[in-house]
C-alpha cells in the first residue's frame, strides 16, 4: 500500500511546455496542451499517486507537490485465492512475499490480487497498490514481468517516458553468453534465485 499525502500543482507562468511532466507520469494524469499564448497543464488528481517524478523532473521548476487529504491505495491480498496468487508470482520468478517495491513498501503478492482483480495495464496496477509511486524507475520490471506472466499485452503510450520494455532476466541469458563468460557464474545465480523463489510461504 501507499499513503499519498501530496498531490503535484503546475505553476503555468513558469511552465514552456516542454511536456516532460506528462511523460515521466506512471499513471498518465498530466495533460499539457496549449491555450492562447500559454501553455496549460491539467491534472487528474483522482488518478496522481503523488510520487514526485514530474516535479523532481521539470527543468523549468514549475511543478511543486502540495499537501492534499492523505489517503491509501492499496489491494487487501486477503480476499483472493492464495495459491492463484502464488502462481502468478512464481510464473513472473518472484516470491509471494518479496519486497517488488522499495518507495511503497508492495509486496509480489499485492502486484498478483490487483492483476486478480482486474488490473490489467501498468498503471492501473499503480493505481492499485501503489507500485511505482515512488521513485518509478526499480518497480518498472516487476510490473512488466507481472503482465506477461499473466498474459496481459497493452500498449504504451507514444507520450511517455514509461513501460519502454522489459529487460532480460537471469532465466534468459543466451547458453552463448553463458559461455563466453563464465567469470560472472549466471547458472548459480539463476539456481539461487530458484530457490529464493519456490521456498514456502511463511503462515
């Protein structure tokens, strides 16, 4: 889960519309379009995660993130069939209980009931459990590798920085690869993280 306790604010005078906000956006709520001689910046609030990205981002410094009535995006694991969620996390090669988020603290397990129970893009998975509300760069993997195992295809938006594609994982290194440089040992990484995976689920 995620409290969300900021919501981000555009100060237009400053704002060239250089749409870097709208696109470094998990959740697409940031729209930048043009009125007169100005540019205008409209964001979806019910939809912002409050993760800072567009204002840590913004080289004209336009955007602050302003205190807002905190509330918690999260999906309760509880009300699903537990062993469908274990599935999927072994078929995305995460433990159920592995920490797939540093910034909200989400679990593999949270990322599998939201795709349980409906969430069927990246950031509707966001705005689910708050993965990827934070930092938005360490979680995008997780959320990607997530999909696929469930077999869920979506497509990108040409306006954003975001989901620009999953990057191979330890199971998928070339056998030439393998080879040509056995001094980084992948067959034993791949076997630890093996078992990492498959141990039991505490109670």
């Amino acid at each position: 889960m995620k409290v969300v306790d900021v919501h981000a604010s555009v100060n237009e005078d400053l704002c060239k519309g250089c749409k870097t906000c709208e696109m470094v956006c998990p959740v697409y709520a940031i729209t930048v379009g043009k009125r007169e001689k100005k540019f205008k910046v409209e964001i979806n609030h019910k939809r912002c995660v409050g993760c800072w990205n567009c204002e840590q981002r913004c080289p004209e410094h336009a955007v602050e993130m302003k205190p807002c009535d905190p509330y918690i995006i999260g999906t309760d694991v509880s009300q699903f069939d537990y062993n469908e969620i274990e599935a999927l996390c072994r078929k995305a090669r995460f433990h159920p209980k592995q920490l797939v988020c540093y910034c909200s603290g989400s679990r593999a397990e949270e990322l599998a009931a939201a795709i349980l129970s409906g969430a069927k893009t990246p950031d509707a998975l966001v705005l689910a459990t708050g993965v990827g509300a934070g930092c938005g760069i360490e979680c995008n993997q997780p959320i990607l590798r997530f999909l696929e195992s469930a077999g869920l295809s979506f497509e990108r938006r040409k306006q954003s920085f975001q989901w620009l594609g999953r990057t191979i994982t330890v199971w998928e290194v070339p056998s030439k690869l393998k080879e040509d440089f056995p001094v980084f040992r992948f067959e034993e990484d791949r076997q630890l993280f093996d078992r990492i995976i498959n141990a039991s689920v505490e109670p």
